[in-house]
C-alpha cells in the first residue's frame, strides 16, 4: 500500500511560527513533525510516500527529505496550487496512486499516541470489498468536525460541522484513512474542486454508492494547529518515539550558564543560554541565543532574547 500525505496547508492558525518555517517542519524534539509520520508509516509497512505540497512550502520539504532514499523509502512530490480541499489535493498524486488497489491518506498536521496507520490496515485486512476505510472517534461537541451517519455497520454520510442537535451520530472522522483507488478516482470524475469548499473524500465514493466502513480510535491524539499546540505534542512524542514521559528535554549542543532552572520545558540543538535563567512550561525552538538573567514561562521562543527578557504567555519569534 501507498500514501498520500497532506502537507499543503498554509499553517494560518500558527502564525507567527508559520512564518519562519513551514507549520508541518517545525522541529519537535530536533526532528520536522512531519519526521514522524514519515517515520509511522514505514513502520507499517509503507514504504511509498507521495508528499502534496504547495508552492511555498515545496522546496523547503524537497530540500529536506529529498527522495527518501536516506530513510529507506521512495518519496514524490506534487504540488496542489491552490487551496481547493483535501480530494482536489489527493487527486494531484493520480499518476502515483494507478497501480496499486488502495491507498491511505494522512493528514501532514496530526499524530496520535499509537502507530495509527499499522493499527488501521491490520483492521482493514478483515474486511472485504471496501471502497473506503475511515477512522472515527467519539467527540461530545461534533461542531467542528465531519460526522458520520450509520446505516448498520455501514457509513451513509458524513455531515460536515453540523448544527447542534442536528448531528446524526458522536462520531466524526480523524485524517487517517484508506481509500480505494478505482472508487476513488471514478467518484471524483468531472468534479470541479472550489476554494473553501472542503468536503471529506469518502463523501465522494458515498454518493456513488460504495460501500463505506470505519474503525474507531480512542487513544490520545494531537492536531498541530497553534502555537499553543506545540508543547502538547512534544509531549506525545517524547512519549511515543522517546519511550519516555519526562518533562523536558535538551537537545544537542546546547549550552546552559550558571545557576539555570529548566522545569516542564523543551530546548532543540545549537542554542546558547546565559546564567540565572528560568524557563518554565516553555518551547525554545533552537539556534537561540538567549542571553543571561531572562525569565520564560507558559510561551514559545523562535528568536534571541536581550540580556534580562521577561517573556510570559507569549509566542516570540
């Protein structure tokens, strides 16, 4: 099986991070956050990745992971020029995606507790003749999300951000998802894709008939959407790729001054901190220089900071 990965979105809700660096590359523990789904999906087995980016992020993740080749995989490219929704982006790997039978779907700004991909084709393996496979998750407020409507076990529709009261279920999808790829292609033809009109991809496949399943999901899970976000999944990765649920981290080649106090904090490679500083429930994204005497509590810093900076509930870069 392939994949297509999302990696398009403008990052809008992570300004100002955003504005440096792509939302879906920013380092969490040293490492792009898309590092790590990369990494999930080839351990489940997945060794074909397209990537769909955009114009102004796409040299900035080609230039990165390159081919693949380094990680053992083989990656492609495609570009999704405007923003017209998650099936106009997918159908930009069409030419990828014509010789295998199924392919899955990740969202590039999600990741949860456990191997979800390898957890979502070992069940899919049990049934027979899907045309698309979801993950679902129970959600008391479904207002934000696509909700799904059952028929039976099978899946009739999916609402998106229905009114209150008017959902048909607690249940919405998650963005991991397998699709078949003659079901897909062939509900999808002659449509024409418009900006901000966003319909989940097994919508299509519903109207068309096919047959629609999902599996549900109730670990834990994080959606790289705002700065806020950033200490939440660093959290889950320490615990997930790290095996550990330690509350903070130094990365390499850093240096700390005299008399520093690090509590429930994260410090990526190659920064430089002064003496008597304290950071707290903080995110210092690394190649910082921080100088000595500042104090950092509950924000994220992207940027040097001037000898004796108070920095509190903010997002710096």
């Amino acid at each position: 099986m392939k994949a297509v990965v999302l990696a398009a979105g403008e990052g809008k809700r992570m300004r100002p991070v955003s504005d440096k660096i792509p939302k879906i590359m920013i380092p969490i523990l040293d490492k792009p956050f898309l590092e790590y789904i990369i990494m999930e999906l080839k351990e489940a087995g997945i060794k074909d990745i397209i990537i769909v980016v955009s114009q102004k992020n796409g040299d900035f993740i080609k230039d990165y992971f390159k081919d693949g080749g380094g990680m053992g995989l083989k990656i492609d490219y495609v570009v999704q020029e405007h923003r017209n929704g998650t099936a106009d982006a997918i159908s930009r790997a069409r030419k990828y995606l014509e010789d295998c039978d199924y392919f899955l779907v990740h969202y590039g700004d999600s990741l949860t507790n456990v191997n979800l991909p390898l957890k979502l084709i070992e069940n899919f393996k049990k049934h027979e003749n899907l045309d698309a496979y979801l993950t679902l998750r129970e959600e008391e407020n479904t207002s934000r999300y696509g909700v799904v409507k059952f028929e039976g076990k099978n899946i009739v529709d999916i609402i998106e951000k229905p009114e209150k009261g008017k959902e048909p279920s607690n249940m919405v999808t998650v963005g991991i998802f397998i699709l078949k790829t003659k079901s897909f292609f062939d509900s999808i033809k002659g449509m024409g894709f418009e900006y901000g009109k966003e319909e989940f991809p097994a919508e299509y496949i519903i109207r068309k008939g096919g047959k629609v399943r999902g599996f549900l999901f109730s670990g834990k899970r994080v959606d790289l959407g705002k700065p806020v976000d950033i200490l939440n999944t660093t959290k889950l990765v320490m615990l997930k790729f790290f095996s550990s649920d330690s509350d903070y981290y130094i990365g390499e080649k850093v240096i700390t001054g005299k008399n520093s106090i690090i509590k429930e904090s994260f410090i990526n490679r190659d920064t430089s901190i002064g003496e008597n500083f304290m950071l707290e429930n903080s995110y210092v994204m690394g190649n910082c220089t921080i100088g000595n005497n500042c104090r950092v509590k509950n924000s994220i810093i992207c940027c040097d900071l001037e000898d004796g900076e108070v920095v509190e509930d903010e997002v710096r870069v």
